[in-house]
C-alpha cells in the first residue's frame, strides 16, 4: 500500500530515441492501454528536445506530463547548445531531470553543477526530478555515498523547494545493463534518501517526497522492486518507449501502490 501523501509516480527517458511521429504514435497507444489507471499514478515523459512541442500539441487534456531530459545552468542566453528553463516551460514541461549519471560522464557535470541547475529550474518554476546514486567504483557505505551527494546538490533549498521534487535512486551500475538492482538494494537506497531528508526537513517533508527507482527496469521485474512502502514508482528508459511495455509498468505501480 502506498504513503496517502505520495500519488506513485511513473517516469519514461527516452533519451536520443523516438522522433516525433514515433513519439505520438506511443502517446496514442500508450493512452489506450492505460485508461483509467492514469486517474491513480502521475506519469510523466522526457522525450528528445525536438520532439517537446508536438508531443505538447498532443498531449493536451490526456493526464501526462512533459519532461525536460536536462537544463542550462544559467538563464543567460549566449550558450550554444544547451536548452533554457525557459525553453523547456515554453514547449510544455513542468519537469526537469537533473543529475543523470550519463549527463554527469558525457558533459561533465559534477555536483555544483547539478546544485545551479536545480536552483535555476526551481527559480523558473520548473519541478526537478533529481537522480542520485552510488557511483561503480566507490568504496563507502551507500548511506554515507549517498548522503553526501544529497548535501551538495540540495545546498541552500529549503522546504519549500523539496517539496516541489521528486528523487530517482539510479546505481551507476544499473544504468545500461540487462536487469536492475535487486529488490533489497533498491529499498535501502529509497530508504536512505527519505531518512537523510527526514532528519533534515522533519517528518512533513519526508512524509511528502516522492521517491523511485530506476534503472534498468522491465514489467517483470517491477512488482519485486516496488514491494518497499519507500519506493513510489520506477522510472525506465529502454522499455519506456515501448507502449506495451510501460502501460504494463505503469499497471504495476497501481496496483501495488493503490
């Protein structure tokens, strides 16, 4: 049974995948197949850049929610490249993923990084959805590990502002592979971050956050890794651009949270 302050969460990265075209086609599908169970779990997509407005255009009263995969550090506009809070409200985003272990190797980012976007996105009015984990070659405790990652990317937020995210707790190592951290691994990193935010912010707030898993996921795996009253939903990449795939994800979050 799920937390009656957390509404479960279900969230798709599709990453450089899916065109426009492929991208609604999956909205039609995928709406089709889950019906009424999007009356009991918040979904939400981070589709490609270019493919933002025309899912905006087509998504218009269907109960999901747009995603940016990334966002600029800084609203200043001479950056080649990168994409704006801005940008990303103006084509249809309320989200924002932040900390992503693949944007954190290909571009650099280390944790002051992530901790300006996260300011930047708040201070725009965009939520984040702040991925954290344990790196492949560390050696501390996952508490600790995890723990001190929390403490630098959320410096200077306040209640306020943890209230208005959700978390990801994505192993570097299950990024990528053929099956996700065990059952037990995922419910002690969900549980480390609501205890780190709990003796930081007090029950309200902890009581409050949403917190998945991701990494790796697949529908069969699902009902294993959601077991845990600490985990509120998953996030999955590979079978998240497959309507079938996640509709029946997302089948699962209903029913073991609902």
């Amino acid at each position: 049974m799920r937390s009656l302050l957390r509404k479960p969460l279900a969230l798709t990265n599709w990453k450089m995948a899916m065109t426009a075209s492929e991208g609604v086609s999956f909205i039609e599908e995928f709406t089709v197949l889950t019906g009424a169970l999007l009356d009991h779990v918040d979904v939400v997509i981070c589709p490609p850049y270019t493919t933002l407005w025309p899912m905006k255009e087509h998504l218009r009263d269907r109960r999901i929610g747009l995603g940016g995969q990334n966002v600029a550090p800084s609203i200043e506009l001479a950056r080649t490249g990168e994409v704006s809070a801005a940008l990303l409200i103006d084509a249809g985003c309320r989200w924002v993923l932040l900390g992503h272990w693949e944007v954190r190797r290909h571009l650099g980012d280390d944790e002051y990084v992530v901790n300006r976007k996260l300011h930047v996105a708040l201070e725009s009015g965009l939520a984040p959805i702040l991925l954290v984990g344990e790196a492949l070659d560390t050696e501390l405790p996952l508490e600790e590990t995890l723990g001190r990652q929390l403490a630098a990317v959320l410096a200077g937020c306040d209640a306020e502002h943890l209230a208005a995210m959700a978390f990801v707790y994505e192993p570097q190592g299950a990024i990528g592979v053929s099956a996700p951290a065990s059952p037990e691994r995922v419910a002690k990193g969900c549980t480390c971050i609501r205890r780190w935010i709990r003796e930081r912010w007090g029950d309200a707030i902890a009581d409050r956050v949403r917190i998945i898993y991701g990494g790796s996921v697949t529908p069969v795996q699902a009902a294993e890794l959601l077991a845990s009253p600490e985990v509120d939903g998953l996030g999955a990449t590979r079978r998240g651009r497959d309507p079938a795939s996640f509709a029946e994800i997302v089948r699962q979050i209903v029913l073991a949270k609902t």
